[in-house]
C-alpha cells in the first residue's frame, strides 16, 4: 500500500485538494492529509455532490503525486457526513490537531464529546 511519508507530498495534496475546492466553489474549513488517509472538512455549494467533488479530488490529487512519480492510490468510497454547528468547530479541532488525536483517542469518542455543547 503506497504512503505519503514524506511531509512536502501530504502538503501538495492538501494544496491541491484547497485548488480544487476553489475552482468548485466549495470552502475548505479544515485539511490535514496523514501518511495514510486524509481529513476533510468542507462546505460544498448545493450545486455539487459529495461523491462527485470527491471523485475530482481523488482524481487530481493522485495525477498531481504520479507525476512526481509518488505513487498515490486512493481507496474506493470515502465517508461523509452532515454536521450540526456545534460538531463542525468541534470537527474543525480535530483536524487541525490530528496527529495529537490520533496518539490519544478516536474519532467517535470526539464526535460525542461535540454533542455536550
């Protein structure tokens, strides 16, 4: 399974996915590509589906890494969800501090903490 280990690669995908997002009309709240996986959060206009901004994302971001020849494979689906306000700012944290996160506790216990507000 191919990696992003090397800090620069997960910065150019996070740039690319902001790219893309702005050519979409779409705003990125939170990014944070990890060695193996990427968090997102992003409000999209009403004009674009979740699996189709998601297909460009995965899309571009990959063409962007294989022509540096870093071999980017994406895996298949990805997960979305519908955040109430509260969640978002607490969702926001997580990202920004994600390799903190992931040391101490998963996403789920995160998310019901966020309900308390």
């Amino acid at each position: 399974m191919p990696y992003l280990s090397v800090r620069e690669d997960r910065k150019r995908v996070a740039h690319e996915i902001r790219q893309i997002a702005n050519e979409e009309g779409a705003l990125v709240i939170a990014v944070y590509v990890m060695i193996d996986h990427t968090h997102l959060l992003v409000k999209l206009p009403n004009s674009i589906a979740p699996s189709v901004f998601m297909g460009a994302v995965k899309r571009r971001s990959a063409f962007c890494m294989n022509q540096n020849e870093q071999v980017v494979r994406w895996q298949r689906g990805f997960g979305a969800f519908h955040l109430s306000e509260a969640q978002g700012i607490a969702t926001r944290k997580y990202i920004v501090n994600q390799e903190e996160h992931h040391k101490l506790k998963q996403y789920e216990d995160f998310l019901d903490e966020s309900t308390e507000f």
